[in-house]
C-alpha cells in the first residue's frame, strides 16, 4: 500500500494532490478537473472550498511551473467518497493513518515552555488581583490558581487541593506562591 504524507500548511493539515493521485491510481490532470469540478460545486453552495482544497503550484523536472492542491482532511473524504471498491478502501486507509499521524506528531512534538515557580506566582497574583477587581468570587480565584499550577506542571498546594475556602491574601497562601 502506499503511504501518504500529511504536513502542516498555514495551520491546516493537507496532502498532495500528486500523492493522492498516484495512490487512486488516477492521472494527476484528471483528478485535478474533479477537484475544480468540486471547487465550483462547492462555490455555489457558498461553501468555502479553502476548507478542503488550497490551490497551489510546483515545479516540475524542467522548472516549469504546474498546478497543484493541496487536500485537507475534508476534501481527502471528498475524493474518497467517489472511490469504491479496491481503490476507494486502500486510499481511505492511507489518507486517516496520514491525518492521524501528524495529528500525532503535531501534538507529541509540543514541549511546555520552562518556567520558574515565582513566574507561576506573579502569574497567579496578577490573574487574582485581575479576577477579584472583576467581581470573581474567591471559588473563582482559587479554581484559577489550581488550573494554573496544574497548567505548568507545578506541584498543587495542599489547601487549593481541598474544597475549603482559601484566603489568597493570607500570609501562608502567600508564602506558598512565593511572595512571603
């Protein structure tokens, strides 16, 4: 079976439309009358078709300059709807295994920023004092702070652990958030 590779572009994840051609088994111009044909199917419903293809170009072995699509996820089901059979199965296959492995790598890849405990402090104090002069309840506050220390990976102290009621300004919650 053919693999399929899916990439990021501009936040959105797509394949190539050379690639997906080639696993149809299909010639890459005549695909690319299908995705026009759908373009405009989609144009008169008032669908946006940048959702499911980006129109783009490469350049071929003589450097000539050729179209080309770029196919999200949408219109991967698109293509994909029309197949049946041997070609329809295989390529489906192919193109959710290459969606899903990016989405994979996209979020495995994401490494939290490093950060100091008296940056989660100020952070803490900043967003309390912002919350409180909003009319927040003191719940609110320390709902807040216990998101935030779990946010950063920072160790929760044991009273916003519990479900009595924290006095943020109190000395021993500010000696916990470093400010004491």
């Amino acid at each position: 079976m053919n693999i399929l590779k899916a990439y990021s572009m501009n936040g959105k994840k797509v394949v190539d439309s050379r690639e997906v051609a080639d696993m149809v088994e299909r010639d890459h111009k005549e695909l690319l009358k299908s995705i026009r044909r759908y373009i405009g199917y989609l144009n008169e419903g008032e669908i946006p078709p940048v959702d499911f293809f980006i129109e783009t170009s490469y350049k071929d072995s003589k450097g000539e300059e050729r179209p080309n699509f770029l196919i999200t996820k949408k219109g991967c089901d698109m293509i994909a709807n029309k197949l049946t059979g041997r070609k329809g199965t295989l390529f489906t296959a192919a193109y959710v295994t290459a969606f899903e492995d990016m989405t994979e790598q996209l979020t495995s890849n994401r490494i939290a920023p490093q950060v100091s405990p008296g940056g989660v402090a100020r952070l803490i104090d900043s967003t309390r004092r912002i919350l409180l002069e909003s009319g927040s309840t003191p719940q609110d506050v320390r709902q807040m702070a216990k998101e935030l220390y779990q946010t950063w990976n920072v160790p929760v102290p044991t009273p916003l652990q519990t479900s009595s009621q924290l006095n943020l300004f109190s000395d021993e919650c500010r000696q916990m958030i470093g400010e004491g």
